[in-house]
C-alpha cells in the first residue's frame, strides 16, 4: 500500500517537473519520498500521512517566531479583509521600509520586492548602473538565488544537485562573474590588484549557509570592505538568510562591517514572499523612478505580506529575543555534538544566533573545500534516522539549519534524544 505521501508525490511528478517547485524539496540528496505537509502549528509541523515533526527548516528560514504564529496570522487576516493587492503605495510600505532602516542602520533607503532572487538581482543591476563597470566578484559556495549572474559556482540546491552551474546560463554572462574562494584574504586582493577597475559588486553571504554553515574570519569582510572602497566598487551583504536570524542588526551588525547595499528576505516576509534591497542613499537614489536603474514589480510590496513582516518583525524586537534564540540553538548544537561523541561518530554542530550548522567532520568547515570534506553518506543516514524519529532537518548535507522561537527546551531535549538514538545507529 502506497502512504498518502508516496501516492501525493507519484501524482506531483505528473504535473510538476519533478514534483517539485523548488529543486531541494524534492529529496534527490538523500534519497527517499519528501513528506508533504498539511501544516504546522509553533515548531511542529504535520505531513499527509499524520506524521508529525520538530521542524528545523522553518521554511528555509522565514519562520523564525514558528508556525501558524497567532500574531502573524491576525496580521495577515486583517491586511487581507482590506484587500489583497492594489498595485498603488499603501502605508504598511512606509512602516515596513521605517522599521528596516531603524533596525539595520546601513540602510538608508530601501526598496521591497518579492523574493531574495529579485533582491540580489537588483542589487547588482544597482552596483553596474551606479560604477559603469560589468564585473560581479561572488564566493564558491555562497547561493543569492537564481539569477544568472549568480548561479555561478553556487551553493543550495545547486550544490545538492551537484550541478553548481547551470543550463542556459549564458557563457558571456557567466564570464562577468569572478568566483573566488570564502575566507581567503589574498585571492581577494589578488583579484582587486588585477582586475580593481572592472570590479562593480562584492558580493557575499556574510555568514554562509547555502555550503551548509561556515562562519567568516572577522578579516575577510573587514577585507572586503577596504578593498571594495579602494577601488570604488559597491559591497553588497546578502542578508536574505542572516538578516533577523543572527542578530537583530544581522550579520552586519555582529561583525561591525558596514556594507554598501544589502539584500534581505525571508524572515522580514514572516513565511509570506518578500524581500527587500536597501543602502546607500546615493547608490538607490538611482533606481527608477529617481534615478536610470530600472527595476519594478506587480506585487512588490503586497499589503498582505507586508503585514506578515511586520508582524513577525514586531515579534523579534521583544527584549531577549535573539539572547533566548541562540541559547536554545547553542544547546541543540552542543547537546548534538556530544550525542556524536558518545557514540564515535565524527561530527560536529556550532549555530550563530538561530541558525546551525551540522558536520561529519572533527572541526567546523571554513570553506567550501572543507565542507566538501565532510562524510555525506553518513550525513544522510543521520537525516533518515532522525526523520523517521520525527524530527525534520533540510534534506542535504549543504544547507543552514534553523530554531524559531517557538522551539521550547523541551522540543530541542526530545531532539538530542531522538540523536543518541541515531548516532548509536550511525556508529554500529
Ligand atoms: N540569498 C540567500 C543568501 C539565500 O539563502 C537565498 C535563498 N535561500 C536567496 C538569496 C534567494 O532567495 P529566494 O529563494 O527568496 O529567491
């Protein structure tokens, strides 16, 4: 007898390439049938087959306060008796784009869009029109979505598909992307000293959770910065993943690395499709209508999920929020670590604020190289013990974990249960 989720699955395959609408859902890096969700309520969430699991994808990041959060969906329902879309200026806009600026100071203009892809894209459409120059300096291993001058050597599903460049990507356009290694200082300035003039953008994921999770030397942003304003190009922080998940600043405020512009996502559109690009006045003071950049979007800035990021923004500026969140992430990253020790497997966890990273390795990654080092098989019998225990991490070895605010100590010690049990399995 097939489950509800396989006979779901057959029929999805049907009608959707894949069965999918986005690459890694379909479990292709770990094998087996994705679960299909009926829904989710604080940290749980609930497939078709009545199954239910600690969720630590939240989404791929956006639902940081958990599931079905009371405040945000009040917000949502009130935004939506108004009206869903009008295609004119309305006021949550406004607040939205106030609350951003006050909370993340590098922004001093911001311009909401609907996803990470069209933020980054923007970004450096932006950073070409505002230098006159063409070339785009990105990481091995960072993902800013599926642009094509961004799917060059990237991370995510791209990785987990093990296809970092994709089909249909002009090599003309390819070729105005210079891809250098996370972390390394002096490729940096290698490439600055060669080619400083035809640089327009940096940019990086300031702390890196499309390889899996690696953390930035201080230098290496601190570099990016000097070399970016020496030599006049624009450095660009995608934030569509840090940003209100590591801090409430972001990544920017934790390292004290001002950036030029930066693009956010996910978390600031609560589980609903927004995203935003913000930074220097001068640089977004070019975008149309002021300015010769142009850039536009139906649904940008949608009333209705607006109100969802606002809502759950509201939520995250509570006292001791991020201090609580990356308390409990700290505990489930220790708490699985030793897990693994006890049992002989080599692995490892850390977390930077609400997100974490998991590896078959002794040590923490620091580059891409790195994470490729770490045991995937034994990455992906880990997934399947734990999902089949009811607890829900991406289903790759190259993707960022994540902890909302609605995982109670309680969730995260029947998680660290549910590991000892499969590291025991892992290790035999
Ligand atoms: N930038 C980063 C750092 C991301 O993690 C992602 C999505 N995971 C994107 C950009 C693209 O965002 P979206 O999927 O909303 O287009």
């Amino acid at each position: 007898m097939q489950s509800r989720n396989e006979s779901l699955f057959e029929r999805a395959r049907s009608a959707i390439p894949g069965g999918v609408n986005s690459p890694v859902r379909a479990y292709r890096g770990v094998g087996g049938t994705p679960p299909f969700i009926v829904r989710g309520s604080g940290s749980r969430i609930w497939d078709a087959d009545g199954k239910s699991y600690i969720d630590y994808v939240g989404s791929w990041g956006p639902l940081i306060v958990g599931h079905a959060h009371p405040a945000v969906l009040a917000a949502v329902r009130a935004a939506a008796e108004d009206g869903l879309s009008f295609g004119a200026p309305t006021e949550r806009e406004v607040e939205m784009a106030e609350v951003l600026k006050r909370l993340v100071p590098s922004l001093e203009l911001v311009r909401l869009v609907s996803s990470g892809t069209e933020a980054t894209m923007t970004a450096l459409r932006l950073a070409r029109g505002h230098t006159g120059r063409s070339l785009i300096v990105k990481f091995e291993g960072c993902y800013h979505g599926h642009a094509d001058s961004l799917l060059v050597k990237a991370g995510s599903g791209a990785l987990t598909l093990g296809s970092p460049d994709s089909a249909g990507v002009p090599p003309e356009i390819a070729a105005r992307t210079l891809v250098l290694p996370y972390n390394e200082v002096g490729a940096l300035e290698r490439a600055f000293g060669e080619r400083g003039q035809e640089i327009a953008a940096v940019i990086v994921e300031p702390i890196a959770g499309n390889m899996n999770m690696v953390v930035p030397e201080r230098a290496f942003l601190e570099a990016a910065r000097r070399l970016c304003t020496g030599h006049g190009a624009v450095l660009i922080f995608d934030e569509v993943m840090t940003g209100f998940r590591v801090a409430l600043g972001g990544a920017q405020a934790r390292f004290g690395v001002r950036p030029d512009l930066t693009t956010l996502g996910k978390v600031i559109g609560g589980g609903m499709p927004v995203g935003a690009v913000g930074g220097r006045r001068d640089i977004m003071e070019r975008l149309a209508p002021l300015g010769p950049v142009y850039q536009a979007g139906t649904l940008s800035g949608s009333p209705v999920a607006v109100a969802a990021g606002l809502a759950t923004l509201e939520l995250v500026r509570a006292p001791e929020f991020f201090e609580r969140l990356a308390a409990e992430t700290l505990h489930l990253a220790q708490g699985l670590t030793a897990a693994a020790r006890r049992h002989g497997v080599a692995f490892c966890a850390q977390n930077v604020g609400g997100m974490f990273g998991m590896y078959f390795r002794a040590a923490p990654p620091a580059s891409y190289g790195e994470v490729m080092q770490c045991d995937k098989a034994a990455f992906t019998r880990f997934f399947h013990e734990m999902l089949a225990r009811g607890v829900y991490f991406a289903p790759s070895a190259y993707e960022a974990g994540f902890v909302s605010s609605a995982h109670a100590r309680a969730d995260v010690e029947q998680t660290l249960a549910a590991a000892d049990a499969a590291f025991a399995a892992l290790g035999r």
